[in-house]
C-alpha cells in the first residue's frame, strides 16, 4: 500500500510555525526504512498495511508530544501483491508524458 498523510499541529505559537513538529514526524518516517518521499504538501510511504499505519500512528505522537491537538489527512492506495510503486506509478506518467512530446 503506499499512503499519504499530512499531519497538522495546532499551535497557540504567534508566529504559527510548525517546521519543528512536522520535522520530528518526518524523522520518524524515515528512520521506518520503508520507502517514502516528502514534498511541501504530503509524505508519502509505501509498505505493508500494519508497518505504515504504524509509522503514520507514531509520527502523530510525537507532533502529539509538542501539540495541545493534532490534525491528520491520510489517504492510501491499497493494492496487494504490488511493490514500488512508489515510483513506479511516477514513471509510467512520465513515459507517457515523453511520448506525447
């Protein structure tokens, strides 16, 4: 399965920064091992149901740790029997892209 999550602190912060937060999540999802990418919107993960549901439930707890209250957007892509497609599905666009250039 691959899953995309975003995790949100709500902070009484003035300055309504959350880099640090959202780092530790991000920290505890790539010290996982499993295959996963960050952007400026989403991190996303690939593997078995119970190992990323268990990475996505420990980095809301560590923003949790930080956070008075915690928001989670999770969506996922469950295909059994399928592997990397992490990047895979990102090259068959690109493939296709390039042949209608």
């Amino acid at each position: 399965m691959i899953a995309a999550f975003s995790i949100s602190p709500m902070t009484e912060d003035p300055t309504g920064s959350v880099t640090e937060a959202v780092a530790a999540a991000v920290r505890v999802v790539r010290a996982s091992g499993l295959p996963c990418e960050t952007n400026s919107m989403f991190t996303n993960i690939e593997g078995e149901w119970d190992e990323v549901m268990a990475v996505v439930k420990q980095a809301v707890e560590v923003v949790a740790a930080v956070s008075p209250r915690v928001g989670l957007v999770l969506k996922a892509d469950i295909r059994p029997g399928y592997d990397g497609q992490l990047t895979a599905k990102v090259e068959r666009i690109e493939e296709a892209l390039a042949d209608g250039e």
